[in-house]
C-alpha cells in the first residue's frame, strides 16, 4: 500500500515539474507544422485567333468621258451631207453660201456613254459679209419637204401637253453668228413640201450670238419666262412670207439647261401670235454662220414631248 502511494506521489511530482516548465498558459505536446497556403496565379488562356484574308480591291473600270465619244463621231463634210442617229438627223446645211468657194463644214452624231445624243459640227466661212452662209444642224420631227424623224412631230399645238428639250452646249468661234434652235410650224400634219403653205411661222429661240449678229423683225418686248430672260421681236411676211417670231436670250446664260418649249408656245398664242390650230413640225439645233470659223460640241441633248 505504501508503494502504491510513493508511485502516485512520484507521478504528481512529475506532472507538477512538467508544468511548471512549460509556463502559463502553454500545452505542452507536440509541435504542428502548419501547411503552406499557394496563392494561385490565374492561368491566361490564349484563343487563337484567324486573321481573314485580305481584301483585294478592284480598282473600277474606266468609264469612257463623254469627249471620248464626241472624239469618235464620224464627220460627215459634203455639201447638205447628213447623219442619222435614232430619232435625229444631222443636216450640213449651207443654204446661204451663194456662190461662195473656199469654204469647209462638217457635221456628226453620236451617242454619248447614258445612250444620250452625243454631237459635233464645224465651219470655216472665212470672213465672207456679213449675211448667214449656213445653219450646221440637227433636225428633230418633219421639217418641211422631209419625212419626219420621230412619231411625236408634227403635233398640234392644242395637243401639247409639254415639250422639254435638255441640252448642254460648248462652243468656241470666231466671225459673227448664233447658237438657235429653230422651230417650223405648219398648217398641215404632214408637211411634204417646202413653202407657204404648209409653213406658218418660224420661231427662234437664241442661245448666244457673238459677233454683232441681229435677230430679224421689230423688238416687241422683254420679259421672263420659265426663269429665262428674252427679247422677243416679230416680222410678217418673213422668208417666203411666214410669221418670224425670235425669243433672244439674255446675253450671258449658260449653255446649258432645260427648255420647256410649250410655255414659248403659249405665250405666243396669249399674244396673238399663234392660234393653237398650228402644228409643230420640227425642232431644229444649230449655228447660224455669217463669217469666221469654230467648233460646236453638243455633250447631250434630249427631246421628251408629251
């Protein structure tokens, strides 16, 4: 029993010795090694990614410019030669030459890159007086003693709706002369021969005029018409005794535009000048040539009658 006692006395012993060595508030027991804590470092995924192909960019085709065509036309330099394009015809017309020599004119159609009349006339008349040699030309519908170029003329004036007519112009001379369209009207639809009758009147419409060149007739008013500025002057008894009525525009307007020839037509017949009952038989473009030489290109022009 007495060494049961000292045993557990020895155990105590040691148990205090223990503690006290391991100080207050300390376990004494075996050291842990704590774990290493890894930050992850975040992986970069990399997508492949296709690069496309190039784009090859055509250059565009080359478009004809509308001098390449005027520089194509076939010139036509015969006495009253002629040319026809769809619904127009090209007309050397040298009515006033007499009996001059020495002189040269051309003329010639073409169609322009939009399908548009393309044209272009020339002239020397060195300087040969002072009154018109020649009316290089393109005719539209039935001038008198022809047949007609398109089914839209001769129409009655009472009849017309609109007629436009678009032009654009360049020209370059020297003398005296006019860019004019020329108009025929007629009594009849079918005017088959040149005279009074069938012609009724002849009406001008003056573009430009450039070297003292003057409109026939009497000078009856100015005034404005769809924008455009005009004297107009009016002769009986004109040519071989038809009405002669001339619309000259303001000096200085482009050569370039849109002409609206009904609202000329109603004028005239708010005037007196016209009835109505009269027939428009042709359209006519060109130079009236008094003297000198030079070039008219025509870089589109278009005639729409309703």
């Amino acid at each position: 029993m007495n060494k049961k006692i000292q045993f557990i006395s020895v155990l105590l012993l040691l148990s205090s010795s223990m503690l006290s060595a391991c100080g207050p508030g300390q376990v004494f027991g075996p050291t842990l090694t704590p774990t290493p804590t890894f930050t992850l470092t975040p992986t970069l995924t990399l997508t492949a990614t296709s690069t496309p192909a190039p784009t090859l960019t055509l250059a565009p085709t080359p478009t004809a410019t509308v001098s390449a065509y005027i520089s194509a036309i076939t010139m036509n330099c015969g006495d009253q030669a002629g040319a026809t394009n769809g619904v127009f015809r090209a007309e050397n017309n040298t009515w006033g030459k007499g009996t001059l020599s020495g002189w040269s004119q051309c003329v010639g159609l073409g169609s322009g890159p939009d399908g548009t009349l393309v044209g272009r006339w020339t002239w020397d008349w060195l300087n040969s007086g002072g009154n018109v040699k020649a009316y290089p030309e393109i005719v539209f519908g039935q001038k008198p003693g022809t047949s007609t170029t398109s089914p839209d003329l001769p129409k009655k004036i009472s009849g017309v709706g609109e007629i436009m007519i678009t032009y654009d112009i360049t020209a370059t001379h020297t003398g005296s002369g006019n860019i004019a369209f020329d108009i025929w009207l007629t009594n009849t639809q079918n005017p088959a021969t040149w005279g009074v009758p069938p012609i009724t009147h002849e009406i001008m419409i003056w573009l430009d005029r450039y070297g003292g060149l003057a409109p026939g007739g009497n000078w009856v008013e100015t005034l404005t018409i769809d924008g455009s500025s005009y004297s107009v002057y009016e002769a009986d008894k004109w040519g071989d005794g038809w009405k002669y009525i001339a619309f000259v525009q303001k000096a200085g307007q482009p050569l370039a535009g849109t002409l609206n020839l009904r609202s000329l037509l109603t004028y005239m017949q708010d005037k007196g000048f016209a009835t109505g009952d009269e027939y428009v038989a042709s359209i006519e473009l060109g130079n009236e040539v008094a003297s000198g030489a030079g070039e008219t290109i025509l870089n589109k022009y278009a005639i729409s009658i309703r």
